[in-house]
C-alpha cells in the first residue's frame, strides 16, 4: 500500500520539480542563458570534435555533415534563447514597432541572405565539398553559413587551387546562375583549336591525325568509359565522347580552323592539349613539304608558316 502511495505522488514531484526549475530560470534568466550557452557549444564541440578523428581514421569527407551540425546547433540554442527572453523580446518588439519599416529597410540585404540560405537548405544545389560556379565565381565550398559560402577559388582555365578564398553572400544565390562543376574535379571537357593557312586539303591528314589523337588518350581510356556512365547517369543524359572529336571548319578570313574536343583528366589537359598540337603541326608542315617538292606549292614564307 505505501508503495502505491509513493507511485501516485511521483508524478506529483516531478510536477513541483519542473516547476521549481521553470521558476529558477525565469528569476536567472543571466545565468540560465550563459549556462545554455556553455553546455550547447561544448556539446557541440565534443560531437564535431569526434567526427573530425572519426573521418581522419576512416577516410570519409565528414565536412558536409560538420558544416550541418555547426549551423543546426547554432539555430537550436537561438530558439532555445528566444523562449527563455520571449518576454522581454516581445516587449522589445512591441516597443519598435513603430520603426521596423526602417529596420527591415535597413537590414534587407542580411534578409536576403538569409532567404537565400532557407533556398539552399530547400533545393540543395550543392553540398560542402563540390566545385561550382556562382557567378563569375569559380571554386570549391568549404563553407556555409546563414550569410555567405565560402569558396577555394579554382582557376576556371587550368582548374587548379589559386590559394584565394572568396566569400560570396547568400542573397546571389536566388538572384546569379549557380553551376555546380563538381564532375570537373577529376575529368573534364576540354576544348582547343588551331588556325592555319589554306595551303593543303586538312581532311587529307584527318584520319592520321585522329589515330595520334586517341593514342595519346589510351592510358585512361577505361576510367574515362566509368567516369562517363557515373556523370551521364546523375545528370539523366548523354553528351560525351570518349574518343577526341575533331571538326574541321572556316572562319570569316577563309582561314582553317580544326576544332578538337577531349574528356580528359583535368590535371593532364594542357599536356594533351600541347602533345595534339605538336602532332597536328608536325603532318601539317610534313605534308606542305611534300606538296613543294613535287612543285605543287611555292615555298612558303615565314608570314604564312
């Protein structure tokens, strides 16, 4: 019987309890609100701080995630803030209603920024980590909060580090064109051409020149093929070439121009790119030699070679 006497006043203590608690943080609400502070950053701190050795042992990229739990940590504790002030701010609001035109008017462009965080959080066009474009803007996100990505910017021509971090505020994601580049990491699109004088038929030399082309492409033939199904399948469709696409075409001043395309590493594209010239040039200049020795071509002048 006692036991069962105890059993119904538990409920009837955790009561009082919780409303001496309620009460204890209302009449410190200085001291509440330091306290909060201080247990949620070392909460937070102790779980980044875990997943940081745990990506380190396993290899993962954990910064995404990281990234997440920072700013989800940070909009907890403000809520949590907001309630235990809720008084006092609703005083406070009440008391400069009368200039929040001014204010809003004031703070519009950290609103923006602020809509344009609640639209990445919403369509997450990229995560921490990818390669994208914003703007006029090329790099790698390193990280995100409610005002501004960061980049490591990348140079948007050799696609290399430049060392340069920029920060780009949030309201230009809503209102710039954002191109997430992040499959250009390991693989690219790369595309050059060369300009040459009307001298000799350039279609004669197509089929030699497209042999040389995919010989110097052959070493990572097979990881190009797996690359090009894993893009090909997130983006739902088909627009590489494995093998070099070579097009051979005129400009305004009846000049030559042979266009060559390659999906190649991006760290081997100007090397490729240097090779393919150098064979070009070489059967150009071999087959111009061999037209003049059967005198079907006067001996060209430095201007035109």
């Amino acid at each position: 019987m006692l036991e069962e006497l105890e059993f119904m006043a538990m409920p009837d203590v955790i009561d009082q309890a919780w409303r001496v608690f309620l009460d204890y943080t209302q009449s410190y609400k200085l001291l509440t609100s330091l306290l909060l502070i201080m247990v949620f950053l070392g909460c937070k701190r102790i779980i980044i701080r875990l997943l940081r050795r745990q990506s380190k042992k396993s290899g993962d990229d954990r910064r995404h995630s990281i990234n997440i739990i920072d700013q989800l940590g940070n909009a907890i504790l403000l809520v949590l803030l907001l309630m235990l002030w809720s008084t006092e701010v609703q005083s406070l609001a009440l008391s400069i209603a009368a200039f929040m035109v001014a204010i809003v008017f004031a703070t519009r462009e950290m609103i923006q920024c602020f809509m344009g965080f609640i639209y990445y959080m919403t369509t997450r066009p990229f995560r921490v980590g990818d390669w994208v474009q914003l703007g006029d803007n090329v790099g790698e996100v390193v990280e995100m909060d409610w005002a501004k990505t960061t980049l490591l910017e990348v140079d948007a021509e050799h696609y290399g580090y430049t060392g340069k971090h920029v920060y780009v505020p949030n309201n230009q994601l809503m209102i710039q064109v954002v191109k997430n580049l992040n499959f250009l990491r390991r693989y690219r699109l790369h595309e050059f051409s060369l300009t040459l004088e009307p001298l000799v038929n350039p279609y004669r030399l197509l089929d030699d020149f497209r042999a040389k082309a995919i010989e110097h492409c052959s070493h990572f033939r097979d990881v190009a093929e797996r690359y090009k199904s894993w893009i090909e399948r997130n983006l739902d469709a088909e627009f590489i070439s494995i093998d070099p696409v070579i097009d051979i075409e005129t400009n305004n001043f009846a000049k030559f121009v042979v266009k060559v395309g390659l999906f190649c590493p991006s760290d081997e594209s100007l090397l490729l790119e240097e090779k393919i010239r150098a064979d070009w040039l070489s059967l150009w200049f071999d087959t111009i030699k061999a037209e003049q020795k059967k005198g079907g071509l006067p001996p060209v002048s430095s201007d035109q070679a």
